[in-house]
C-alpha cells in the first residue's frame, strides 16, 4: 500500500513536505510562545536592572504569538492547496484505471454498486493528505524537537515526556481501538440491519400497512434502536476513558518535570529561571498529539479505501482496452456506406458453458432496417456489444465492407455507430455538452436540426438558459421521456452511417412509447438501423425481423411472414394484442 | 428551528446540567490545581525551599485525578444525553412516517427519507453531543476562571475580559460569513465528487461514441478550475478564523508582558503571576473547541430542520364525519362497497378521482380500466385507506368505512401492489408476514396457487431461501407470483390488487387469468386490470378516465350500452381477427 502511495503523492512531494514543516512550525510556535512566556515571568521574577534586559524575550512571546496564528492560515492554505491539486490527480488516476475495466467491474458487482464503491473509494482518499499525512508528519517532527529542546536542560524530563506523549499519540488510541474493536464491530452491524429494516419500511410501507404489520415493524424498529442506544452506551464509557487518559498523561508529565526540575534546582544543576519555562513546555508539548488519534481513524478508512481501488485495478481489462490494438487497417478504408455482416458468430462469457450467442448470421448492408426481438437474456445486448467491439467473440466473423473487425480499432468500428439504449447516460451538464457527445464539433444549427427531429428543440427553448441549461439534480430536471429524447438528439449529431437503437423505451407509458418509436422509425431515414426491441410494434415497416430465444435466432423474416408461420413471435404478437392500452390507440 | 433542537434537552435535563456542571467544577480544580503549581516553583525557584511542598504535591495529584474523572464523566453523559435524544427523536420520526402513509412516502425522495431518519438523527445526535455543551461552556468555564483570576490580579482579568467579547465577535463572523462561504465550498467538493459519480455512470456512453480521452481533458480542466476558486474563497474564509486565532495567541502575548512588568516592580508574587499564565490558555480552550464543533453544529441544524418539518407534518385527515360517531368494531363478511360521490385530490397535481358513485353487491368482483393517470390507483388506495377521501363517502355494507377500525378493516383485505415488495428475510417469512400464523402447508398451498411452489423447490434452499436487496435474486415473475402467493395466504375475503401493466415488457411472465379465476373462487376480486383476459374474468367492470367514472356495470350491460368498453372489444376482437 505504503509503494503505491507513495507513486500517486510522488509529484507532490515538495509542497508536502512544506505542508508537513508548515504544521510542525504552527505546533512548535504554540509551544514556544509559552516557552518564551514562562521564561519571561522567571527573568522578570528576578527583578533586573533594566526591562532592557528582557527585551528578546518580550520580542519573543510577541513574535510567536502573531507568528502561530499566522502558520496555522498559511499552513491551512498550503495544505488546501496541495490537496486540490492531489484530488485531481487521483480522480484521473481512478478514472483511467476504471475505464478500460467498466464491463468486467459491472458484470461482477453491478453498476450501481461499484459506481457508488469507487466515488465513496476517491472520497475518502481525497482527505489523505489533510487529514493524514500532514498531522502525522507534524507530530513526529515537533515531538522530536521538544525531545531535543527538553533534553538540553534535563534529559529525564525529555525522556519520560517524550514517552507519555508517545502514550497519548499512539499507544491508547491503539489500546482503547482494539479494546473497543468488538463493540464497535457489533454497533456497526446492529446499525447496518436497523438500515436495512428502515429500507424495508419505507420501500414496503404499502404491504405493512395493508397487511397491518405495522405495529410489529414499529416493534421491531424500537428495540433495535433500543439496542443500538445500550451499545452506544457501553461505547461512551469507552470515549471517556480515552479523554480520562490524555488528560491524566499529560498532566502527569508536567508533575515529573516539576518534581524532576525542583529537585535538580535545589541541588543547583539547574538554574530556577528555567525551570518555570520546563514545566509549561512539558505540558503545551502535548498540542503535538492532538490530531493524532483523529488521523489514525482516518488513516483506517483510507487503508480499506486505498485496498478496494487497488482490488479493482487487478481486475483484467475489457476487450479491446488493454492497450493500443494492432490496427492494420485505417479508418479511411471504410465507406462511408459500410456493409455489417455477421457470419455464424458464438460468444461465451468467462465462466460460463452456455453460449451467450449461438451461431449468428446477420447482413446489414447500408440502408437495411432489422429488428432483434426476444425476452430479457435472449443475447441480444451481447450482440450489441460484440458489434461495438465491447467483448470478445470466439467463432465466427465480423466484418465492415469485408474487413475484419479484429484488424479495426475499436474507435474506428464505434464510429460506424449511433447507439441509444436504455442505459444511455444523460450526463449533469448542459444540453449543449451533452449533445456535443455525439459530435464535438458540431454547430449551432446542427444541434438545432438535431433536436427538432427528436421533438425536443421545444423543451430546450423553455429551459431557462436554452442549450446552456445545466441538466440534472443541480439544474433542470427532465422526464422519462424528455432525457431520452435529448439522448436521441445526441445519438442523432451522430454522423454515423448505422443507427443502434437498443430498447430506447424502456420505463415508458404505452402512449409515450408509440410516439417515441414512430419518431425514431421515421427519423432513421436512410441509414442503417439495429432496432431492438420488446414491444412488437411498428414492426411492419422493417426489412427483416429476428427472433432471439437463448442466444440463437429461431425465427426470421418480416412481420407478414412471421405472423404467418404461427410460431413464437405470432404468439408474443398476440399476448401483447390483449393489452387494453394497445388496443385502444386514443387511450 | 434551533429553540426546538435545544429543547430537546427537556427530556433529559439531569444529563445536560451534569455534563454542563463536570465542566464548570472541572474549570474550577483546574484553577486550585495551576495555583499549587504556582506556588510550589514559587518556592522553589524564588526561596530555593521544597518546604512543605511534598503535601502539596499530595493535593495536585489529586486535583488532576479527579479533573479526569471529571472530563471522563462530562463526555459520558454527554453521550448518553445525546443518545437518549435520539432513540426518542427516531422513535417518534418512524411512527410519523408510518402515519404519513404510502402515499405520501411515495411522493417524496425516499433515499433523502431514509438519509434524514437514519444520517440526520446521528447529526444532531452530534449536536447535542458536542456543540450545544460545548456552546454554554464556552461562555460558563470563562466566567468560571475570571472570578477567579480576580482575586489573583486585576489587570490580566480585565485584559481576558476585554479579549473575550472580540473572539465571541469573530466567532459570530465567522458563523454568518464563513459559514455560508464553508457550506459553498462542501457543496463545491459534493460536487465535484457527485460529477465523477456522473462520468463513471455514464461511462459506456463515453466509450461508444469514443469519448473518453475529451473526458479526462475534462476532469483534469474542472479539478484545476475547482482549486483555483476554492483557494480564492478559502483564503477568505480561514482569515476570520486567522484573527480569532490571533487574538487569543496575542492575548496570551500581552498577559504575559503585563505579568512579566508588574514582576519587575514587584507588584505580584511570582506564584500569582504563574498561576495566571497557566490558566490563560484555558481560558481560551473553550473557544477554540467551539469553533471546532461549528460545523457540527451547523449539520445538527440543517438535520433538525427537516426532520422537525416532517414531524410537524399531519397526515392527511379524512374530513371527520361532523357527529363523532362510535367506532365500528365488528363487520359481517362478504360485505357491499358504495362510493358516494367520492373525490380525491393530490397535493400539486390535476390528478385523482372526481365525484365517483357506483356500488358493488357482496361478493362481485370487480374489475378497473382506463389508461394510466386515470385514477384506478387512487380508487384502490382509498378502498386500502392509504388515501381518505376529500370529499364524498365510502360505505361497507351502509357504514362509512372512515368510522371502521382501519386494523378491522384491513385484516379483511389481500393487498397486491404493482410493484410489490419484498422484504429482507426468507421467502417464507415473505409469505407469512400476511398470516403470522400459517403453517408450512398452508404456505405451500399458497404457492402452488400461485404457480410459484414448483419454482420453490428448484432454488438452493427452497423456501427458506433469502431474498437478496428488494427480491433481485427472483424473477420480475417469480416477484408477482409471490405477491399472489400473499393473496392466497391471507385470510381476508377481500382482494384488492393492481395487476402490474403488462406494457412493461411482453416477454416477461405476467399474472395469469388462472390465477385470477382461482382467487375468485373464495374471495372478492377488486382489481386494476390492464389485459382483456383478466378484465372478462370480473363480474363487474367499472371504466375511468381522467378521474371520472366513465362506465359501470356488468359485462353484459357495458357490452349493451356501446360505449367505451364496447368499442375496447371490438377493437380486440378485430385485431385478433
């Protein structure tokens, strides 16, 4: 972990450094201010001649006094600064290491959770330095220099203060986190299991109101916080002790350096000036441990952090992704009206003996209109993605106007493509960026004649700022339907010669959903286009239908042959048919 | 908002004024303790004597011994006052949701419900923990040591006194400016986390149409313009806490200078004066700790205020018959419906049902169509009494079922949301949370009604498997099925379900007319149905549209009025030719 780190924090490693000097010099001008300030009384306590003669110290206790406050702001700043610059880095860093692993990551954990996983991973390593490094590094260096000031004048006092604060710094927090280890485990996952039950209350609150359980979810939700409050109980005492401890330490230090530097002034090894000064600087030693045990809680957070990026940097990239692929053919040798064809094509994923896809033919020379239906699994997202160059086939061929796909790169086979599916992503940022996707460089009109052929050049014109709108939570929030009609602008910026439209009505009412699909169909024009589908509509305006059922095609033609051949479409044709919403349009 | 939080500390006042009052008498050894010390370098140092100082010594551990115990017991009850606040606190916010109800839980955002209960009840949890102690501290403990200090010397105190106003002054700065600047700036950090959270979404996106070079340009040009701002707003926002700062290290400064004068004229002992500069930087400590609590604070707050909104809600009260009338407490079972010019509307929205009127014999089921956003629902939820009716009455068997005991009527009613849910736990715990007290038979025979027992007996652990996060182990099928199983399990003569709209998705198992017909057979069918097959199975159909009762009555009736219903026939028949 420690190597690893140490490359991510490499370019930094001056303005850390100054960042941990900067804290050290804030800790160490607190001490020295009552230092001074002790020392001043003394020499004062003597009575000299002149206040002349206590001019340096009088200079001191100023100097460190407006110097402290002036190193905590400029060491706040630093600190900032460094961590800003850190956190971009480390967001690239995670960012080209997620990338090129995105379907490997989602197929083992699920979108969402490893999404989720990876924002929380950066989030908690952004603080690293703050909260982490610098205090730790501050802590050592200044502990060490009041080791040496202290020893200068009596090397017991140095050494046993120099023990209590490593008692304080490090071996009661350690102590009191591995005597608290089990109780906190237990509070973790009585916490964890009342979230659960708080989700299943406000997810199911329908049925547990229905079917009157709601005073045994309430039950069950009172004891649970009832256990939780006895743990938390058993858990302040544990608190207190640790406050008990630093708090005795630390005093007990200022006791030995009283009694220790008495007896060497009574004995005359030490002049009495000092010795005002040795007992204060013992006890102000200890601002040096005072972020410790904080920076050690997060110190565990980041490790477990650190370790799950690490874990995800070891899964094996995605096709295609590893590194620059051997293209022996350039992008210029495909036309502008490339031919697709697909020849008994076979795909298994890792780990599995079934075939995702099972010998697939396909043509899709420029122009033609095809439809893949089937239910959920029946491999036509494996088709998809195997098309778009996102996995690996093991038989059969791909090829664009008789090249093979495998001599392509995969950006040079991606912009043959426009793809809209149900997983488009409709990113947080204005109308505008999330259009240029599909086309960085296209123009203002171009954008307009975008979004009027998906009907949405109305919606944007009220937005508040147009194309400027910032979309999402933060800015304007879109329907269903409305974000996925500014996706099918982008998709439509697209020069691209072939359409994908991979179930792009997915979550749509049925009215809803005829009005998208008759859109798309007549905005297709003549390029190419993959239409998958689960709603046997409009399907009588395709070239050629297939029917997809466990990772083969079982049926294939038009909608007129297919409905004629009585088989699996017929039937789903039929059972769709049934649905009160289809079969009154008006409704 | 805030009066609301502190007087949460009613419910354990015992607690408050201890952790406020260790605090205090802990300032108080302290100032006994630094004067021992005083004393005992005075001696040492000025009359070279240890004298009787080994009593002394005697004193200051006993002194600093119990000052722990005293800080050990002020962190404990300030945990256990915080702690007894929040069990109460969550208490009364889960009951409050539950008497919210369904309905209004699912017009909010309830991942932000399930953030306040749980996140926001530990925020101020937090609050009263450590910044509203921290808060009265800061002004007693200060209080506390000047009365003291008074009788050492005046000057000091007076200069403590002076500087103490200046750092409440900067405090309440930096409580209204920075405040608000450190809130943008934590916003400003959600944000740039919350965009990366966007791009790897949306990261497939990137990669289809090639963009996921322009987007590392892209977080490298944001993080660099995110530092740039912050530190321009940071530099402001630390220069207020820079001058509390400065003001309590320059007033150390200047005791220290004005102690160290009056020694040289001889106008204090040596003793006094150290005991003086030993307190100073107590005297300051308070602050400083409050000024660290201060976003907690803030936290605590901003929690507080949603949460006591929420508690302030009242649920949506069904107008109260005008005399009181005696609860019912038994019901004769099959019983008739009637609706009474029933309308309900929801907050914000045009939607809802619009002075509906039928009535349906006992023991005739019962089916509603229209398209979606046509009230079925809502007439579901009102019959389950999620909803009350705003306006008009719902009567069972000529009693308004708003005078009903909800637990009696609902111990009657089989509930089939359209997206129902499952709860953490085994399939059959799934199963018996509609009858506690079915036996495994029983349980089984629900299920081969349901057409689900077959599917039972080819999962790992059969009926004592665990349902994963909300049921994603089992089939958007197998999920429905369940959910009839329920319907067969339950005991009440009446069921009240929302066939799931089959438009979803063609290929996906739907509920069956089997089904349906089976559940007929011993209890009353009211349903929301979406598939001709399942409405020509009710003895009754009843058509909306845009909340207004269209159509009512049997199928042959409807079929004789050619009507909307009609027209729906013919229209299938046709197309199914």
């Amino acid at each position: 972990m420690i190597a690893t780190l140490s490359i991510l924090l490499k370019p930094y490693r001056i303005r850390l450094l100054g960042s941990v000097m900067l804290a050290s010099l804030t800790t160490l001008f607190h001490i020295a201010l009552f230092a001074t300030a002790g020392y001043l009384l003394a020499a004062s306590a003597l009575h000299p001649q002149s206040v002349l003669l206590l001019w340096i110290p009088i200079i001191g206790v100023r100097f460190f006094g407006m110097g402290r406050a002036a190193l905590r702001y400029a060491e706040r700043l630093f600190t900032h600064d460094v961590t800003f610059r850190f956190l971009k880095n480390e967001r690239l860093e995670v960012f080209r290491t997620i990338g090129p692993r995105y379907l490997h990551l989602k197929a083992q954990y699920g979108q969402g959770a490893f999404v989720n996983a990876v924002t929380h991973d950066v989030d908690v390593l952004q603080f690293l330095i703050i909260r982490v490094i610098t205090p730790i590094g501050a802590s050592l260096i200044s502990t060490l220099f009041v080791f040496l000031f202290l020893s200068h004048f009596s090397l017991t006092i140095a050494m046993t203060t120099l023990l209590l604060q490593i008692s304080v710094g490090l071996i009661i927090p350690f102590g009191i986190a591995k005597f608290a280890k089990k109780p906190a485990q237990v509070l973790h996952a009585t916490r964890q299991s009342f979230y659960t039950l708080l989700q299943d209350s406000l997810s199911g609150m329908s049925e547990i109101k229905a079917y009157g359980a709601q005073e045994q979810f309430l039950e069950k939700l009172d004891s649970m916080e009832d256990t939780l409050y006895d743990q938390h109980r058993k858990n302040a005492n544990l608190d207190g002790l640790s406050l008990f401890s630093e708090n005795i330490l630390a005093n007990v230090a200022m006791f030995i350096a009283l009694i220790i530097g008495s007896g060497l002034v009574l004995h005359g090894q030490l002049l009495g000036v000092y010795l005002t000064m040795l007992v204060i600087v013992s006890l102000a030693a200890f601002e040096a441990q005072n972020g410790l045990p904080q920076a050690f809680v997060h110190f565990g957070l980041m490790k477990k952090a650190f370790q799950h990026l690490q874990a995800i940097a070891a899964t094996p990239c995605d096709q295609g992704q590893e590194s620059a692929p051997a293209v022996t053919t350039q992008h210029d040798s495909i036309t502008k009206k490339p031919h697709v064809t697909i020849k008994q094509l076979s795909v298994t994923y890792k780990d599995r003996t079934k075939k995702a896809l099972d010998t697939i033919d396909l043509d899709l020379p420029f122009g033609k209109k095809v439809a893949i239906v089937g239910e959920t699994g029946a491999g036509k997202s494996t088709l998809i993605s195997s098309l778009l160059a996102m996995i690996d086939h093991q038989e059969g061929s791909i090829t664009i106007d008789d090249i093979d796909t495998s001599k392509l790169s995969p950006d040079t086979i991606r912009r043959c493509y426009s793809v809209l599916s149900q997983e488009s992503h409709l990113f947080q940022t204005t109308v505008e960026d999330n259009l240029r996707i599909g086309e960085p460089n296209a123009s203002q009109s171009d954008l307009n004649v975008a979004s009027r052929q998906a009907h949405i050049d109305k919606r944007i014109d009220a937005m508040p700022e147009g194309y400027l709108t910032l979309l999402g939570t933060l800015g304007t929030s879109v329907s269903v339907g409305e974000a996925r009609r500014l996706m099918l602008a982008r998709t439509l910026l697209r020069p691209a010669p072939i359409f994908i439209f991979d179930e792009p009505t997915q979550g749509f009412d049925p009215v809803l959903e005829r009005n998208f699909i008759d859109d798309l169909l007549h905005i297709a024009g003549e390029r190419s286009l993959l239409f998958i589908t689960h709603r046997l509509y409009r399907l009588d305006r395709m070239d050629e239908i297939l029917v997809m059922k466990e990772g083969k095609i079982i049926e294939s033609g038009t909608h007129q042959e297919l409905l004629a051949l009585r088989g699996y479409y017929a039937q789903l044709f039929d059972l769709q048919e049934q649905e009160i919403s289809c079969t009154l349009p008006s409704w | 908002m805030n009066k609301q939080l502190r007087a949460m500390v009613r419910h354990t006042p015992w607690l408050f004024f201890l952790t406020i009052g260790f605090g205090v008498m802990g300032s108080v050894l302290l100032y006994f303790q630094m004067h021992l010390y005083g004393n005992i370098v005075s001696s040492v140092f000025i009359h070279h004597s240890w004298r009787d100082n080994s009593t002394v010594l005697v004193g200051i551990v006993l002194l600093f011994s119990s000052r722990g115990l005293l800080a050990w017991s002020a962190e404990k009850s300030a945990i256990l006052m915080a702690a007894k606040n929040k069990k109460v606190l969550r208490k009364q916010l889960t009951r409050k949701l539950f008497a919210l109800g369904p309905a209004w839980v699912m017009q909010e955002d309830k991942g932000e419900l399930l953030t306040t209960t749980f996140e926001g009840v530990e925020q101020i949890e937090t609050y009263l923990a450590r910044y509203l102690p921290s808060m009265v501290l800061s002004t007693l403990i200060p209080i506390t040591l000047l009365i003291f200090l008074l009788t050492v010397d005046t000057t000091s105190t007076l200069i403590l006194f002076i500087t103490a106003p200046l750092l409440v002054v900067f405090m309440i700065l930096i409580g209204k400016k920075t405040a608000q600047k450190a809130k943008r700036e934590w916003r400003a950090l959600s944000l740039l986390s919350s965009h990366f959270h966007d791009i790897m979404q949306g990261y497939m996106t990137l990669r289809m149409f090639s963009m996921e070079k322009p987007q590392e340009d892209a977080i490298d040009a944001i993080g660099e313009a995110y530092r740039k701002t912050s530190l321009s707003t940071l530099r402001l926002a630390f220069l207020s806490s820079f001058v509390l700062e400065l003001v309590s290290t320059l007033g150390t400064a200047i005791v220290a200078v004005f102690l160290a004068l009056r020694l040289i004229d001889g106008h204090l002992t040596y003793a006094d004066a150290l005991t003086v500069l030993l307190i100073t930087p107590e005297f300051y400590l308070p602050f400083r700790q409050l000024g660290a609590q201060f976003h907690a604070g803030q936290k605590g707050v901003a929690a507080a205020n949603r949460i006591f909104a929420i508690l302030a809600l009242q649920p949506e009260a069904a107008p109260i018959e005008k005399a009181p009338l005696s609860m019912v407490h038994g019901l004769a079972m099959p019983c008739s419906i009637r609706f009474e010019h029933v309308s309900y509307h929801y907050k914000d929205s045009s939607t809802g049902i619009h002075d509906v009127t039928f009535s349906l014999p006992a023991h005739t089921s019962l089916a509603i169509i229209g398209p979606s956003g046509a009230g079925k629902s809502t007439i579901l939820s009102l019959l389950v009494r999620f909803l009350a009716p705003t306006a008009g009455r719902i009567l069972i068997n000529e009693t308004p079922l708003q005078t009903i005991d909800e637990r009696l009527w609902l111990s009657h009613i089989a509930y089939v949301g359209q997206k129902p849910h499952l709860f953490a736990g085994t399939i059959r715990d799934n199963l018996r949370i509609v009858n506690p007290h079915a036996t495994d038979e029983e349980i089984e025979n629900a299920c081969k009604m349901a057409q689900l027992h077959d599917t039972m007996l080819t999962l790992p652990d059969g009926y004592a498997t665990m349902i994963e996060e909300a049921g994603t182990n089992l089939s958007g099928g197998q999920r429905q099925r369940l959910a009839i199983a329920r319907a067969f399990l339950h005991p009440g003569e009446i069921v009240i379900m929302d066939e799931p709209t089959s438009s979803l998705d063609v290929f996906t198992e739907s509920l069956l007319e089997e089904q349906v017909l089976l559940l007929k057979q011993t209890k009353t069918v009211i349903f929301a149905a979406h598939r001709i097959g399942t409405v020509s199975l009710a003895d009754r159909v009843l058509v909306v549209d845009q909340g207004n009762l269209q159509e009512y009555g049997t199928q042959e009736e409807l079929l004789l009025q050619r009507g909307i219903y009609h027209r729906l026939m013919n229209a299938y028949k046709e197309a199914a030719g």
